[in-house]
C-alpha cells in the first residue's frame, strides 16, 4: 500500500516516541508514560548522560539513548537519522527540552537571551521539520510541544523564556493546520509550577507566591501532566490546543 493509499488516523501498533530533555523531571516521567502505553521511545539528553541511561533501563519497550543540542538542525539531524535506523520513524515529537535564564530584560545579556530562544522556540522547530514529513507520509502523527503558564500569565524576570514559550504556542497552533488533514495532530501541554531541575534556583519566597495563589495550592507531579500523554495519543479531533495542567495559574 502507497503512502497515498494509508487512510488518516491510524495509530501505528507501537509507536516510536521521541521525548526530547528526557533526562529531567518532567522528561522522565512523559517518556515512562509513553513506554507504558506501548510506545517506543528516544530517550535524548543533552548532558545529563546517567540521569538518561538509568531512565532507559527503566523502561520496558525497544527504546534508544540519543544526544544533541536541539539548537543545531545537524545534530538533530544526525540523532534522528540513528532513532529511525534503530527504531523506525518518528511517530510521537514530544518537545520537552529547555533552558530557563531569568533576569530583567534591562539587564540580561544578548547571548543568554538568544540560548533561550535557540533552545525553546528553534529546536522544536528543528525536531519538527525533521519528524514531520515522515508523520504527513504515514498519515499519522503526533507532535506535543511543552510550554509553560508564563506564556500566558506575565512573570517579572522571564522575558525571553516567556517569549520562548509564547512562539512555541504560535508555532502550535500554525503547525496543527499545516498537518491535520494527514492525520497529523499538534498540540502544546502547559505544566505548572512542579519541582523540577527547571525550578531550581527560584526563592522560598517566589515558590511559596505560585503555590499559594493557586487556585489549587499545591505543587503540580510530573506524572500528573504525563497522564495526558494517552488522550494526546487516542484523539484525532484534538488539534492545535494548549491543555494546562498547572493548579489553576494560567487563570489567574
């Protein structure tokens, strides 16, 4: 059967699922999720090597240890052309790398707000550009971006990963009708404030603020906001969205 031939919306028995900053606390958790729904899955870490090869010997399914700077289309590239001899295509993009460098923008050099935007807003569009026509040619697709209630909500401090997070829900949402009609869906996941590696260094004071305002004052898990990675999976309906799964902040 011709690509041309595959009908729209059919999910592949395993998919092969690649979760981009696997080696942190969101990242672990979205890719053992995926695992325990049948997929398998690109664990990729740009540093953080061990965190990422216990992660890997954690999970059931095939799954491969990739690295690269999301930030450099030739090492993505390169660990995408390794994924897909090892795995297959990629079925499932969840962008989840990113860094955070917080200062006032009157104040924050040039170099960390461009690493800021390189990492959050270019690199899933390199991982997208390089997983994407695959997904158009099977029909089927899946690509989550991870973006964060500071692109929706304003945050002192965080112009350029507010920006970053912002564009990421733009290239959502333009993504989504590039591609749904080949049964390739685009949606973003908004996570509140969890602790994570991507929290440290924030004051008792600053943590206390979020977690108390909340509509629901606690801490968001990792595993909570992986638990949508299921209804991301099983809807074809479901397109060019931002599902919030953050205590309630985004509303505020």
């Amino acid at each position: 059967m011709s690509s041309k031939d595959k009908p729209a919306g059919v999910r592949p028995e395993s998919p092969v699922a690649l979760v981009t900053g696997a080696s942190g606390g969101l990242g672990k958790a979205l890719a053992a999720e995926l695992d325990r729904l049948g997929c398998r899955v690109a664990v990729h870490y740009n540093s953080s090597e061990e965190a990422a090869r216990k992660l890997q010997g954690e999970l059931r399914n095939d799954s491969v240890l990739v690295t690269g700077d999301v930030g450099s289309y030739e090492a993505v590239t390169a660990f995408m052309e390794r994924i897909t001899g090892e795995l297959g295509p990629v079925d499932v993009l969840v962008n989840n790398g990113a860094v955070r460098k917080d200062a006032a923008m009157a104040m924050q050099s040039p170099q960390d707000w461009a690493q800021v935007i390189q990492t959050n807003l270019v690199g899933p569009f390199h991982t997208a550009r390089a997983a994407v026509p695959a997904m158009l040619r099977n029909r089927w697709g899946r690509v989550v971006n991870i973006v964060s209630p500071s692109a929706l909500v304003a945050t002192a401090g965080q112009t350029a990963y507010a920006s970053s997070k912002a564009g990421l829900i733009g290239l959502t949402r333009t993504l989504a009708a590039e591609c749904g009609r080949r049964g390739v869906t685009v949606n973003a996941l908004s996570p509140g404030f969890m602790p994570t590696t991507m929290t440290e260094g924030l004051s008792e004071r600053v943590v206390s603020d979020i977690r108390d305002k909340a509509p629901v004052p606690r801490f968001v898990e990792p595993e909570e906001v992986a638990e949508t990675m299921g209804l991301l999976l099983s809807q074809d309906c479901m397109t060019g969205q931002v599902i919030s799964v953050d205590s309630g902040v985004s509303i505020m």
